[in-house]
C-alpha cells in the first residue's frame, strides 16, 4: 500500500507539472507552444524509475522546448507576463525522497536564457498589441471578435485542467 501512495503522489505531482509548465508557456508564448498529455504518458510506474524519468525528460525535452518557444513567443509578442521560474514549483513541490542533485539537477532556465529583459517594465495589457494604427481610437471589431473567441476558448480549456 505505501508503495501505491507513492505512486500515486508522484502521478499527481506530474499532472500539477504539466499544468504549470504550459501556465509559464502560455504566459509567454503562445498557446499552440504549450505541450501535450503524450509527454508525460511514458511515465513508469514505480516511485524509483520515474523520478530518473522525470528529470531526463525536463532537461533532454522539456527545456529545449522552452527555451525556443519562449525566445520566439518574446519576439513575437514582446514581454506579457512576470518571470516565475517553473523549475521553483518542482523543487519546492518535489514528491520524491531525493531531491535532484549534481548530474541529476533540473536544469533552470533564466531570464538571460530566452532574452527576458527584467528591468523593462511590463505592458499594461497581456495581450499582443495590434499592429494596426487606430488614428481616430475606433476599436478593430475583427481584432474584437478574435480576442474574444480568443478568451473564450481559454477559458473553456482551463475548465478541463
């Protein structure tokens, strides 16, 4: 029974991962940059194996994918959100008795990484700022309606997590 315990903690431990990976990832790049379920269904079943499992995956998979998404989501939409290191929640959250250490530490991923300026002040708005020039401050009702079923869709898949 302590042995299913433990799985079962490092399986849920793994489904809070994945939320807040493609939280960071959507609040940096863009939706389509967030990673699916099938990353982590390879996931072994005993306490030992998947925490090696884990680890491999975050910096052999999950990181490089970071570190692209992120620099491509800063040029495209510029700076959107506050930068809150993933790797903090894993480590303050970590399910396994070890915590990764020496050749097994989780490789952050910093600022300087993806080319985060930290001293730019955030925009006052999350969303990418529209290239076209409104002179006479008339509203886009495309860019309306997009950003709507935009929010709408969010808030539809965030119902599902």
């Amino acid at each position: 029974r302590a042995h299913n315990s433990e799985c079962y903690e490092v399986i849920e431990w793994i489904s809070k991962a994945f939320v807040v990976i493609n939280k960071f990832l959507e609040s940096h790049c863009s939706q389509d940059a967030t990673l699916c379920p099938s990353h982590f269904l390879s996931c072994p079943m005993d306490v030992v194996t998947s925490r090696l499992w884990f680890i491999n995956l975050w910096n052999q998979n999950i990181v490089p994918h970071i570190l692209d998404s992120v620099r491509e989501g800063l040029q495209l939409y510029g700076k959107r959100s506050s930068w809150d290191d993933p790797v903090q929640y894993l480590l303050d959250s970590w399910p396994w008795q070890n915590p990764p250490c020496g050749q097994e530490d989780l490789t952050h991923i910093t600022p300087d990484d993806v080319g985060y300026d930290m001293t730019a002040p955030l925009p006052d708005t999350s969303r990418p700022v529209s290239s076209v020039d409104n002179t006479d401050n008339m509203e886009d009702p495309l860019l309306n309606m997009l950003m709507t079923l935009q929010d709408a869709a969010n808030n539809t898949q965030a119902g599902y997590l």
